[in-house]
C-alpha cells in the first residue's frame, strides 16, 4: 500500500537533521492556526479532533505533526529538542 504523503517529502529535504521542539500551539491575533509541513493536518488550540500540539523547528519554520514526526523522524535524522 502506497503512503501518499511520499510524494510530498521533496519539500523537507532542507530539515534533514533538524532539531525540533515539541510546541503546545497557542493562538494570536495574526495566527490561529499552523498545517504540517508534509500533510498540512491543522495544528491548532481550537476546535475538536485537531492536534493541539506538533514539533517546531526554528531554524526552517516547519511544523510536524505527531503522526508525520513518527513516520518520518528516522528517515531525515530529526532531533527533538528536550
């Protein structure tokens, strides 16, 4: 069975080995929400059956959500940051 998200993967090539920070997101203004970089689930603190949470990495702006983070954190050698 073929992962549809694969085909997406080029685009964090510039992660590879990235620290990233595991972030309750927290609404502002100007921002109510992030996407994952690789599924562009939302990443929220409103709203039912939305991550509440996802990986952060400030050197490229990314955000992961967990399922992403789990299936792919071997594979571009992320850290998480503790």
């Amino acid at each position: 069975m073929s992962d549809w998200r694969e085909e997406l993967l080029y685009t964090m090539d510039d992660t590879y080995g990235c620290c990233f920070k595991r972030i309750v997101f927290r609404s502002i203004a100007k921002n109510d929400h992030e996407h994952c970089s690789i599924c562009m689930s939302k990443i929220s603190d409103s709203g039912e059956k939305i991550d509440k949470e996802g990986y952060y990495c400030a050197k490229t702006g990314d955000w992961i959500c967990s399922t992403c983070m789990n299936d792919f954190y071997i594979r571009f050698d992320w850290k998480i940051e503790v």
